[in-house]
C-alpha cells in the first residue's frame, strides 16, 4: 500500500476508508454513542419484527409496511455500521474494491426503498382516514405485497448504475475515501477522468426518488388534512390527527437529516470536514434507531404487546 496517493492504476484493488478525518485520536469515544445506537437500532427492529409475527391482531396494511421499514433499516445500518466500528476499534481501513462497490449499492439502494415505504405509508393513512369503510378493500394482502414489490423494484433498479459507473472510471490519483463508507461521490470524486455522467446521475436519482416521494406524501396529507377539517368536532380532529403522528415522526427523522446533509454537501464548502462525515453518519443511524421507538410508543398494539411480553418474561 506504500506511495498509495501517487500511485497508476486503473481499477484499485482496495480503498482505504479513513473514518472521520481529523477526529482519530476521539475514535474511542466516538464509537461508544455510535456503538450503543447500532445495538439499539438492531434490538428495537427485531422487537417491531417479532412483535408483528407474534400477534395476530397486528397482521394489516400499516404493521407490513413497519416490518418492511424495520427490514429495511436492519440492512441499512449493518452495511455500514460494523466497518465504522472496525475503523474506529481495529483500524481496519482496508476495503476490497468490489465489497466497496457492494456496500455503495445497498446505501442507495436501501435508503431509496426506506422513502418509498414511507411513501406506502402515507398512502396507508390516507385510505384509512379518507376511505375508511373500504380500506379492507383497497389495501388488501395482494394490494400491500405488489406495493412492496413496486417500492423494492424501483429502488433496486435506480440504485443500479452507480456501482457500474463507479466501476468503469480509471483512478489514478489515490484510493484513500476520506469517510467511513463508501457513498458514490466519495468514490467517484477519486477518478481522473470527467464523472459529469456520475454526478448527473445522481441528481437525476435524487430529484426523481426524494423529490417523488415528498410530493406524493404532500398530496396524501392534503387531502389527510381536508379530511380531518371536515370533521365536526375538535376531538374528533385531534383523535384522526394522532394516527398521523407516528408516520409524520418517521419521516421527519428520515427526511430532516437527508437534507440538512444534503445542503451542507453542496453549500457548507467552509465546513470542517469531520462535521460533514458526522453529519452523514446521522443520517445513516438516527432513523434506524428512531422508527421502532416512534412506532413502539406511538402504537397502542405494539405497546400493549410489548408489556405484556416483558411482564411475562419477568413474572
């Protein structure tokens, strides 16, 4: 790996993943908040998992699309996290060119999918506040199980080009990722060659998947809100209202961070570095580890068969 920032050569055999650039000596520190938040993301999503399988009651619409988030942010977490911590614990910075170009497709791949879920979501509250008496009928198990199919399709097929453009650029000037993961700019932004088609690219995905997703969200709560408005009392409203609050909760924690990242990427040019890489890291932890608290309190059933388990475990 000596001389690796001057190095020739077309396709490296392994990045170096720096971390967080200029904090290494707080990496002890900083993996303690980071580790205990994986380990809460990963038992809160189980939780949501094992709960929704166990009772019978919680087998509709809104409890498969919370399994497919949950789902979703098990594998968004795992596929960067563990590296993080290997980084941070073992200073093990080498990652194989091809796991590189792996783990840069399920962080796009899966993040678009944790949108559209959210998207399927929102539907789901619409049909239920708007369409109450037929949402049995419209979200029936064959109408949920082709919505997710849809959601998984697209993402997986958009998320697609970025490790093959990623791929076909000659890098020649270093292979060292000044991150923790292996996002598609900070690799490609190592090529010598033009990646206007890789940038390109991603505006296109991020216009046409975030973008999408908040209209689509916007309109269902338009018409949310007409609805509730048209209700004749204030309690009624309010009741309608917090069914809402959960999913408004879960896209807040997934939508807020993306764009303030998004922003300071673009426009934050006097930025320190390691804020940015921190930053980025939020967006990919504080979601996973927010939905199944939002959900697990927020929800009646869930909370009520969350009790009950553990009084029974520690009667």
């Amino acid at each position: 790996m000596s001389d690796s920032n001057t190095t020739d050569f077309t396709n490296p055999s392994t990045f170096i993943l720096l971390g967080i650039p200029g904090l290494e000596a707080a990496y002890t520190w900083i993996s303690i908040p980071f580790c205990a938040m994986y380990a809460l993301a990963v038992l809160g999503n189980f939780t949501i998992l094992f709960i929704v399988k166990r009772e019978p009651s919680l087998h509709g619409p809104m409890f498969y699309f919370l399994c497919m988030l949950a789902v979703t942010d098990l594998v968004m977490s795992t596929s960067t996290v563990p590296k993080m911590l290997s980084i941070f614990w073992f200073n093990s910075r080498e990652i194989d060119f091809s796991a590189c170009l792996t783990q840069m497709y399920f962080i796009h791949c899966f993040s678009a999918m944790e949108s559209g879920i959210l998207v399927a979501m929102a539907f789901d509250r619409y049909v239920s506040i708007c369409h109450p008496l037929r949402h049995s009928t419209i979200l029936t198990n064959s109408v949920v199980a082709k919505i997710g199919l849809a959601v998984v399709l697209r993402s997986g097929i958009l998320a697609l080009p970025y490790p093959f453009l990623a791929r076909r650029w000659p890098y020649c000037r270093t292979n060292i990722i000044p991150h923790f993961c292996c996002g598609h700019i900070a690799v490609v932004n190592l090529a010598c060659a033009d990646i206007r088609i890789s940038s390109y690219y991603g505006l296109f995905d991020l216009f046409s998947v975030i973008g999408m997703d908040v209209c689509f969200i916007a309109v269902s709560y338009t018409q949310i809100l007409r609805a509730i408005f048209r209700l004749p009392t204030k309690d009624a409203r309010l009741k309608t209202f917090g069914t809402c609050i959960s999913h408004l909760c879960a896209i807040s924690a997934l939508y807020i961070p993306d764009f303030f990242s998004s922003l300071m990427h673009r426009f934050g040019h006097n930025v320190p570095r390691h804020f940015l890489v921190l930053f980025a890291s939020v967006y990919l932890l504080v979601p996973p580890v927010l939905h199944p608290i939002i959900y697990g309190v927020r929800t009646k059933q869930i909370r009520a068969r969350l009790l009950r388990l553990l009084t029974h475990k520690w009667a």
